[in-house]
C-alpha cells in the first residue's frame, strides 16, 4: 500500500475481531518502535507487550481511572496491547544546559514510536488505537513499573471488520500549514 492510502486508511479503532494477534507481529510492532527516532538517539522509552489473559485482566483495571473515567470503554474487546513507557532519557549535554531538562524530548519520541507501530501493525493487516489515559499508579501496582517509568501511550492491537475507512475530520489544510511566514 502507499504511504498516502495508508494516511488515508489508518484509524483508530474502537471494535475489534475475537482474533488472536500472532506473537510474531506484535513482535514486528514493537520492532518498529525500537527502530523509531528520538531526540539525541535516547530512545527513552520501554514496549510492554501484554497479550495473556492475566496480564490483559490487569491492563484493563489499569486503563480505568481512579475517578472511574476511561478513553477504553471497548477494553475487553481487544486482546493485544503494547504499553509504552517513557523512561529517563540520556540526552545531550548542550540540551541539559539549555533546558534543563532530560525529558525534553522524550514525549515526543514515544509518540513517533508510537505512530511507527501504528503503521507496521497497519502493514500486516491489523488495526490500532493509541489510548492516552490510564492510572499510572494502577500501572505501578499491577505491573511492577518503577514509578519514574511514566506510561505515556498503551497502544490497543486487533483486527477490525473489513469496511470503508471513515472520513478524515482535520482542521483545514491552511488553518494549519503556512509558508515563510507566520498566518
Ligand atoms: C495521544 C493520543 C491519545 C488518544 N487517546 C485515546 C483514547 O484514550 N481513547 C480513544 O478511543 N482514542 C484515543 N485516541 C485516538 C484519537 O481520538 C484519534 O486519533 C483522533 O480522533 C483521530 O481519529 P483517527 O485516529 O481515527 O484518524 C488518542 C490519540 C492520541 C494521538
């Protein structure tokens, strides 16, 4: 597929197939985001993959809030995530004197990761949904995850009915590039 029909094709999907993932293409997944770019090659981050039913029983406590909110109501649904975790960051020097700061960069990494495995997981015939919010105490609790290991993204990994994608909704093409000039 090219790469501007897979932009067109690839959504977020919130309903999946009861399919199982193959270990081995979850393993090409997080291979991609170990392959990713990252502000000064730090790659601060660390894959979890979680597919078997007790660790899965605890990812889905986990992607509830303590407040009861959750961006995974279709939790149970999906039976492959990868749980991407920022991790302390070994930049540059020049980076640290200028900003003072290690985790400069390291959000944004995760999310290139994170994107990469998107679009792998979308080369081998399967549909993701980047989920941003889970209770990191509850992540700290059930999986052991050193409390400076921040879960930044959990990445949902199925298979999806075949159907037409749906339409993009994105601002305006103008509203959001210009050229030379700030507009
Ligand atoms: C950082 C981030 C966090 C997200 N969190 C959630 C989430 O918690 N639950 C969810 O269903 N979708 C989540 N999404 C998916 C977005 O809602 C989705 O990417 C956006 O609506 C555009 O739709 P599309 O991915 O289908 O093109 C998240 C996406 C990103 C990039």
């Amino acid at each position: 597929m090219k790469f501007e029909e897979m932009l067109l094709k690839r959504e977020s999907c919130r309903s999946y197939l009861d399919k199982a993932v193959a270990k081995e293409d979850l393993i090409k997944i997080a291979e991609a985001g170990r392959l990713s770019p990252s502000g000064c090659n730090a790659q601060p981050w660390k894959f979890m993959i979680v597919n078997e039913p007790e660790a899965l029983e605890k990812l889905r406590d986990a992607l509830v809030l303590s407040n009861g909110g959750t961006g995974a109501p279709w939790r149970d649904q999906c039976s492959s995530y990868i749980v991407i975790v920022e991790q302390k960051a070994n930049v540059m020097q020049a980076v640290l004197d200028y900003y003072g700061d290690s985790q400069r960069f390291a959000q944004g990494d995760l999310a290139m990761a994170c994107l990469n495995m998107c679009y792998q997981a979308m080369d081998l015939g399967l549909s993701t949904c980047i989920i941003g919010m889970n209770d990191q105490k509850k992540m700290e609790a059930n999986f052991g995850i050193p409390a400076d290991n921040i879960v930044r993204l959990v990445l949902a990994v199925g298979y999806a009915e075949e159907k037409e994608p749906r339409r993009k909704i994105r601002k305006a093409f103008d509203k959001v590039v210009c050229f030379n000039e700030w507009k």
